[in-house]
C-alpha cells in the first residue's frame, strides 16, 4: 500500500472513531452548531494534506480538535458578532493549556456539568439534542448527524423518508435549539425521565446503523455501535434504577454479541441460521442477558425490554433449530402494543412464518403490501422471498428478490440477494 493510501485509511479511520467527539467539543467552546461541523469538515480535509507531509500523528483527535477549534477561532475573528464568543473560547484555549500533538494535551477534558456531574461532551449533546422542544423524529437525526457523523441521504434512509424531508428536518431542529437558547447540558435528575424515551431511541439507531449499515461496502460499521453501547453504559450509570435504560443495554449487548459472525471472511453476509453460535461473544451474551433480568425486576416493561427478550431467545438457543419461534412471535405481538408500526409487524411475520409455516408468515406479508407502508424498505420483499423459498415457491421468490435487489443500498446485503435469487433460477 503507498504512503498517500495509508494516509487516506487513517483519516478515514479518525473520522470514524472521532468525528462526534470533535464536533462535540466544538459545540461546548463555540455554542455554534453549524461553525462547529464545518470547522471539523475542514480540519479532516487539512488532515489529508498535513499528514502526508508530517506523518499520521500519534493521537489524531487531539490534532483534529485542535486544528478545528484553531479554524473556528479564525471564523469568530472575523465576526464582529463573534467578538463574545471569542473570548470565552480565548478562556477555554488559556485553560486547556499548549497544544502538542505527541505529548499528554488532551482536548476532550471538559468540567462536569454542574448539576448532573457527567464529563461527557458526547451525552451532553446527544441530551441537547434531545430537548423535549424538539420532535422526536428530529432528535434522532441531529443527533445521528452531528455526532456520528452520517449523511443526511443516510439518515433518511433510516427513517424511510426522502433525503429532502431528512434535510428540511434537520435545518429546523438546529434553527429551534439556536432560536429557543436550548442549554448545551445533561439535564438535573428531576428532569431526565421526560428525555429518556429521545435519548434511547438515538442511541438504538445509532446501534442499529452500525450493526447493519444503510449504506456502503460493509455491512457492519463497528465504531458506530461500540459508540452506542459506551453511551449505553454511561447513561445506565447516570439513571440505574430505569428499567428501559438497562433493556436497551441489554438489547445492545445482545445483539453484539452476534456481530463477529454475520459477515464472513469475505464481507458477505451470514444469516442467523447459518451463524457459528461458539464463535459468539458469551461474555457480552451473559452480560446482556443478567441486565434483562434486573430490568424486568423492576415490573415495568417496555419496548427496549421486549426486544432484548427477543434477542435473548436467539442468544440463548444452542442451535438454529432449537429457537423457539413461537415464543419470539408472542414477544412481538407484545412489542405491537408499545411500537404499532410496520416494521414490527414484519418481524411478527417472520416469527409466524417460522413457527407456523410459511404460508402463516405470507398472509400476514401480504396485509403489509396492500397497506403501502413498506413499498421503499428491501426488507419487506425480501421477507416474501424467503418465505416463498422456505415454502418451494422458487419462481415466485426469485421475482421477489428480484424487487428486493432493486431497493437495497447495502452491497453486502446485494451480494447475499444475489446470491438467492441465482439458487432460486432454474439451472
């Protein structure tokens, strides 16, 4: 590999591992959203430039900080309206002391947040971002954007809306935090539980990108769902006793668990029939599973709670065959009751369709289809395929995949499409 390859690996491998805690930084000693993504856009495109010529840095977020934070300074002294935020950003500089690269600076060190004593700048945006002010639906994509970085096209997707909408929506939430003085903080614990239902529903997704990317060569973005389980963790410290906090956990860890076996050495996908069940993390399994016992001690059930239920009914099965489907179909008719949407309901289908017999499973697809709801999400025609597979239907799964294949943005997931819609074909 040359030397400009291994440069451009390394900022593509900073940006993963770095791009929310720069950007959240920035925005504690800016105030200023917007300044502060593109500050942290520039400093990784100088990134590309300055470490061919120094070489990759020993601690690249403290020269990505570093470099953006010099550039926001640089935009405010040209702002006359800046002149305020220029000081108090001067104070911070003053207090963080010089700056070297390959020394022990480091600028993620921040004062605990006087009332709820979290040093987090990360899960102080994350509870910016998810100001009771704010819709649901925004919360979640502002904080997916600016803290993990992801497109807006990417976001979109997984909210199963145009990009336009996606990027009409975040213009509106950054706009309302700015207009409303909405406090960059966590919030005192009288006033956490009403924040709760948005930062879970942020961390999930963040999980979910991660665990099955929307987009892109790789299926799994690591970084991404390491991210979400550390927040996971730091706000199960921060609210121990709430039951939700610690299914999501659990949820998170469950899932994890399965990671290292869905893509083979290759990329491609591996599905959870076919997954080496000894190659699991047991750790994380067991870790998972003792967090759902505690949450459901608490008699307050929920949707994160439901779910990693159902992910333990996979985790806990010694082989595919052992899983018990109609467990897992009762677990998401319950889940209905909580989250009534689509989705859900596709899930159910495939449980039923497992427990049942496919043609179950097809009936309950078919309701879905009239209904519209799905007619942008590959996993609705893929879910028919495999059913239709399972049932010797394979002229009829072979045109399903083939819709499939037509709405899938993942290439691993094409790659694994494909590969059923040729053993569906005559030969």
């Amino acid at each position: 590999m040359g030397v400009n390859d291994g440069v451009e690996e390394a900022v593509a491998a900073a940006f993963r591992a770095e791009w929310g805690q720069v950007v959240a930084t920035l925005i504690r000693v800016t105030g200023d959203w917007d300044l502060a993504e593109e500050c942290a856009q520039d400093a990784f495109a100088q990134a590309l430039d300055r470490w061919r010529r120094d070489g990759v840095p020993r601690r690249p977020g403290a020269w990505l900080t570093t470099t953006a934070r010099n550039r926001a300074l640089d935009v405010l002294r040209r702002e006359a309206v800046g002149a305020r935020k220029l000081r108090e950003v001067a104070v911070s500089t003053r207090d963080e002391g010089p700056y070297d690269p390959y020394g022990t600076y480091n600028p993620y060190t921040s004062e605990p947040d006087e009332e709820s004593g979290v040093h987090d700048d990360l899960l102080r945006l994350i509870f910016t971002c998810c100001h009771p002010a704010l819709a649901i639906e925004a919360r979640v994509a502002l904080t997916l954007r600016t803290l993990a970085g992801l497109t807006t096209p990417e976001i979109a997707r997984a909210f199963l809306v145009p990009e336009a909408t996606m990027a009409q929506r975040l213009v509106r939430a950054k706009r309302k935090i700015h207009n409303a003085g909405i406090p960059y903080r966590v919030p005192p614990a009288h006033l956490l539980p009403e924040r709760t239902t948005g930062v879970l529903g942020v961390l999930y997704l963040l999980f979910n990108e991660g665990y099955a990317a929307t987009a892109g060569a790789d299926l799994v973005r690591a970084n991404l769902s390491a991210e979400a389980i550390r927040l996971a963790r730091v706000l199960a410290g921060l609210m121990p006793d709430e039951p939700e906090v610690l299914g999501l956990l659990a949820l998170l860890l469950l899932h994890d668990a399965r990671s290292g076996t869905r893509v083979d050495t290759s990329g491609d996908l591996v599905t959870l029939e076919d997954q080496d069940r000894t190659a699991w993390d047991t750790s994380e399994a067991d870790e998972g599973a003792a967090l759902l016992e505690t949450a459901l001690r608490r008699g307050r059930p929920g949707p994160y709670q439901i779910q990693a239920a159902i992910a333990a009914c996979h985790t806990t099965a010694a082989t595919a065959e052992e899983t018990d489907w109609a467990d897992i179909a009762g677990l998401y008719g319950e889940l209905r009751r909580f989250v009534p949407s689509a989705v859900v309901r596709l899930n159910r289908a495939v449980a039923v369709g497992m427990a049942e017999g496919p043609d179950a499973g097809l009936a309950l697809v078919a309701e879905l289809e009239a209904e519209g709801e799905l007619d942008a999400y590959h996993l609705l025609p893929a879910t028919r395929a495999d059913l239709l597979r399972r049932a010797g239907r394979a002229a009829e799964a072979a045109e399903a995949y083939g819709r499939a294949l037509g709405l899938v943005e993942n290439v691993a997931e094409r790659r694994f499409l494909e590969k059923r819609l040729a053993e569906c074909r005559p030969a």
